[in-house]
C-alpha cells in the first residue's frame, strides 16, 4: 500500500534550509517519493501552525522509510536540523 509522508515545518534560517531543500528533493525523488504539496496554500483548522507543509507520496511506509535514513536524505537533513522546527510522519494510505 502506498504511504504518505507529511512534514509540517517552520523555517528558522531560510539559508539553510534552502541548502536542505535542494538535497533533499533529489533524495526523496531517487527514493520513489512523488511530491504531492511543497509549501503551498493551506488552512490551519487545529494544533500548532507551520508556514510550510510537504505531502510525498511513496510505494509503501518501507520505502519511505528507508528514503528517511538514506545516506543522502540524512545529508540534506543535516542542513535542516538546526534551521527549522519540523514534524514528521509517514502514513499509510487506506486503499481505495
């Protein structure tokens, strides 16, 4: 079953995680993982709000698991650890 991966992040240092940014599509893509929203418009209904919001669809919870401790995805998570404050979960999607 295909899984989500759903990041919600508020960037502390733009410079970067730009830098984050750029390493880390090329990660996610090789991976398998289809970016279905980066950054874009969105409503805050509950809980805390982050400016920025990521939706990457995968083949499975595995493969985004495995994209998540990659060598090149840790990499490009390296530029982020101190430039935002981020969530993480991987979700997998009920079937049709």
């Amino acid at each position: 079953m295909t899984a989500l991966w759903i990041s919600h992040v508020t960037v502390t240092d733009p410079e970067a995680y730009g830098r984050y940014a750029k390493l880390a599509g090329p990660a996610i893509a090789a991976h398998g993982g289809v970016f279905l929203a980066r950054g874009a418009r969105h409503v805050q209904l509950e809980g805390q709000e982050r400016a920025r919001n990521v939706v990457v669809r995968f083949a499975s919870v595995e493969d985004a698991v495995a994209c998540y401790h990659s060598a090149e995805y840790q990499a490009a998570l390296e530029h982020a650890r101190n430039a935002a404050e981020r969530e993480l979960v991987i979700v997998e999607e009920n079937p049709a």
